[in-house]
C-alpha cells in the first residue's frame, strides 16, 4: 500500500515539474515576442 502511495505521489510530482516548466516556457516565448516587438 505504501508503495502504490509513493508511485502516485512521484507520478503527480513529475506532473506538476511537467505543467509548470510548460507554462514557464510559455510565458518566456511570450516575454521573448513582446521584446522583439
């Protein structure tokens, strides 16, 4: 049981790292558009 605990928890860890570089990313090719503007 604790073992199922664990994968799901490094499961929606490697979730969210995931999510938020995708919107880290987004928001710098945003940044990178408006300053070449």
């Amino acid at each position: 049981m604790t073992a199922v605990l664990f994968l799901l928890a490094l499961t929606l860890a490697v979730y969210a790292l995931t999510v938020a570089l995708a919107v880290e990313d987004t928001a710098y090719d945003t940044s990178v558009r408006e300053a070449r503007r």
